[in-house]
C-alpha cells in the first residue's frame, strides 16, 4: 500500500510536467512523455525476456556445494523481490494514471486505493482459507 501511494504522489507530480524539455522531429517532448516512454520499454523487456526465459530454458551446470548453493538462492531472493517490486510499480502505473486523470482531489484516491488494499487482504485471507480446505468439498472442482 505505501509503494501505491507514493505512486500515486510521484504520478501527480510527473502528470503535471507537460513544458517540452526538448524536441525530436518537430515534436515537443515533456517529462510525462519521457515516464511513459520508460515504462513502456521496461515492460516489453521484461515480458521478451519471459517469454525466452520459458520458451527457451537455458540448462545450467549442477552446483554441487551446498553452500554455494545456499549463497545463490539468496541472491536471487532479494533479484526476484526487486524484481516483483518494480513490475508491481510498473503495472500499477497504468490505474494510477487514470485515477489522478479523472479526480482533482488527491485525498479522493488516497482513500480509494486505502480501501482498495484493504478490500484485497480481506479477500486474500479468505482464499488462503478456501484454498487450504480438502478438495473433496468441492465436487465441481474435483478431477475425475
């Protein structure tokens, strides 16, 4: 909740800087056309670099230290939090945007995204809940 209101702070901000900082082909670019931009990029790496990742997985040598082993799981621990981080910014830029576009008033979404986040771990708790309980109870989910 706190990485989606600072989103929603710095979005304000970066919306409201339409002055051109330069022109390209006669073509005025600003601050916000430079965020979008960015954003845009990074999220075609990302999902090209998923999909190789899936479609053509590379084989890596064995490891055969343990510790070795325990040292490279922590690296790539904290790789994939960063990662989930910026691509859950990243994502969330999109709604953000159209929030700060359609209310003048920021305390108006500052409230809307409070009550959004606590609607969504409501809920989660209730599907850890649902998901944990014998399949059995649930004839239609059942595989025959």
């Amino acid at each position: 909740m706190i990485s989606r209101l600072l989103l929603l702070f710095t979005l304000s901000w970066v919306m409201g800087l339409t002055a051109d900082l330069f022109n390209v082909a006669g073509q005025g670019i600003s601050g916000r056309d430079l965020v979008l931009l960015f954003g845009g990029l990074f999220l075609l790496y990302k999902a090209s670099h998923e999909i190789f990742v899936e479609v053509g997985a590379r084989e890596q040598a064995p490891v055969a230290d343990t510790v070795e082993l325990k040292a490279t799981g922590r690296k790539l621990f904290w790789v994939i939090i960063g990662q989930i981080a910026v691509i859950d910014i990243v994502f969330s830029l999109d709604s953000v945007i159209t929030a700060v576009g359609m209310v003048d008033e920021i305390g108006v979404i500052v409230a809307a995204v409070v009550i959004s986040v606590g609607v969504m771990l409501l809920a989660a708790k209730r599907y850890r809940r649902a998901a944990s309980m014998p399949l059995w109870l649930f004839p239609s989910l059942s595989r025959h």
